[in-house]
C-alpha cells in the first residue's frame, strides 16, 4: 500500500482571503515539460495565459518560480494565484453568533457560498470571514448549501480541523433545519424518508435512484397557514441537495426552489426569490472542551415572517 504524500506548506501567501492553488502532478506521464502538462490539465485557462503565469513567475513550486521550459517533474507540487472572474456582490452581511478560541459559527444569508466552489470564489462566506476578521487559517467544518440560509461552522485553529469536520462526518450533530412549502392535506407527517440519492457532476439536480439508501430526513409540519406549511427538517445523512429532494419526492417542493421540481435558470444578480430552507439550528458536544453547544440561527424565512408583537 503506497502512503500519502503530505503536501509541503505553500510557498504563496493568501490574497484576500483566497488560498492559492495547488496542483501535484502526476507520477507518471509523456509529458515534456511542465508547460506541456498544464496546457492539458487546465484547459480553462488556455496556453496563453499558463505561458504568462510562467514568463512572471507566477507559478511556484517548492524551490522557487517554474521557468517556462522547465522539464516534468512526476510527483511535484506547484502553486499560482487563479485567475479572478468578476464576481456579482451578495448583498447581505454574516452575522457571528458565536466566536471562541476554536470555533466561528456565523447565521449565513441565502445565495452567499460556504467555501470557494466553481464560478463562487470572491463572495463566500470563507473568503468573507478570513478578510474581515482577519483568520488567516479558518477553515469550514461542514458546507451549507448556497441557497440555503442559516447556521454554519467554522474551525479556528488548524490542529482541531479534523476533529470538529469528524463531528460530521460521524453524525454526532444533530441538525435542524426549517422549510416554507405548500400544504398537503393527505400527507401523512411526520415521516422519515430513506432513499438513495446520486448526484452527478455537471448535473444542476440530484435525483433519486433505485438501491440501498444512502439518505434520510425525518419530517415535520410544525405549523400551517392557509396553503402554506413550515416544515421542520431533521437530516441523518447529508447528500447534496437531499432536503429539497426528498420535500420536492413528497409532492411539496421548497419555496423559491431553482432546481426541484424544474430546472431554471436565474440570473446571477437576481436576488429577489431566496429558497425558503433556513438551517435553524447545530446541537453538539464539543469534541475538544466537552461543552454542550447549541447554536440557533436568528433569521426568518420571507415566507413565514415572525408574527407581530402584541401591543
């Protein structure tokens, strides 16, 4: 069994909260020169500009700037900034709820990303954190779902990372969430839904397939108005996307749901219909210091606004 190789630390500072990248090339390949390998590996870049990232110096590895005709090297690591495409501002904040030695947890609004993923690097909530905060090292502990608003956590210290991201993992949190949908009277809740849920890359929606299940969600009509319900969510697992399939499989799909039951295609600066799925609350014990925590966002949802206070 070959061992993993530790990546060195990466010689390139961040930029504004933003990690540079890191490749390792491959053990083995007919490659002539790094060049040759990093014109077929990223595509999306073009030859163009890797030859000027090498002609700069802006591709690094472990002893220094990759001259541009430098040979293949099989095994090595190399970092560079990528390069920024214009990002359409979110235009709402992050709230801190809770900020100590080793933990951020922060009530993310809706169309904010966790963590840098695709054309969202710039606007999320990392990125966000690392610069206004100035947490150079913070690091996410579990992903919430762009569109979705609510509680997320993130890791402080660098040592602890991998035991609080293990509380996921091992499904030691206990998560609720809250959701606006239509009310159905001959559904019959609460109910745990199983199922097996695939996702497939490139495919905007995750879909449910025959097989063992690899998902479950308890559900709840906590409360209803008229032809709406608010729903409270409790997931077991955490398949991409697995509330909204498994609410859209039960004939009552999320408000202000792009994807479930059809595929459409907002503008990215359209920030008008916010997924009505609101991470309400995170409950664990905390791996490190033993201290019971419970975490509650304090947003709503649009479509069920707080009731007004009595006068």
């Amino acid at each position: 069994m070959r061992r993993r190789t530790t990546a060195p630390p990466a010689p390139l500072p961040q930029r504004d909260g933003i990690d540079p990248v890191r490749l390792r090339l491959p053990a083995e390949g007919a490659w002539a020169t790094i060049r040759d390998h990093l014109v077929d590996r990223l595509p999306a870049l073009g030859p163009g500009l890797i030859d000027a990232l090498l002609d700069e110096g802006g591709i690094v590895g472990s002893d220094g700037p990759v001259a541009p005709g430098a040979p293949f090297a099989p095994g090595a690591f190399l970092w560079f900034y990528r390069p920024l495409r214009p990002e359409v501002p979110v235009p709402f904040e992050l709230d801190v709820l809770h900020r100590d030695e080793n933990l951020l947890v922060v009530d993310k609004p809706h169309f904010l990303s966790t963590m840098p993923r695709g054309r969202h690097v710039t606007e999320t909530a990392l990125v966000r954190l690392r610069r206004d905060l100035g947490l150079r090292e913070l690091s996410p502990a579990h992903r919430l779902d762009r569109l979705t608003a609510g509680v997320v956590m993130f890791v402080i210290r660098p040592e602890h990372r991998s035991t609080y991201q293990s509380l996921f993992q091992d499904r030691a949190v206990r998560k609720e969430y809250e959701a606006v949908a239509p009310y159905a009277p001959r559904l019959a809740l609460p109910r745990t839904v199983r199922s097996r849920i695939v996702k497939e890359r490139g495919v905007m929606a995750a879909r449910e397939v025959a097989g063992p299940p690899n998902s479950e969600s308890r559900i709840e009509l906590a409360e209803r108005r008229g032809g709406l319900g608010r729903y409270r969510l409790r997931p077991v697992t955490g398949r991409t996307h697995q509330l909204r399939v498994h609410m859209n499989a039960l004939g009552v799909p999320i408000l202000g749901d792009p994807v479930y039951p059809v595929v459409g295609d907002p503008a990215a600066d359209d920030f008008s219909e916010p997924l009505q799925l609101l991470a309400r609350e995170l409950a664990f014990t905390d791996p490190v210091t033993g201290h019971e925590h419970r975490f509650t966002s304090r947003r709503t949802l649009r479509s069920w606004p707080a009731p007004a206070p009595s006068s």
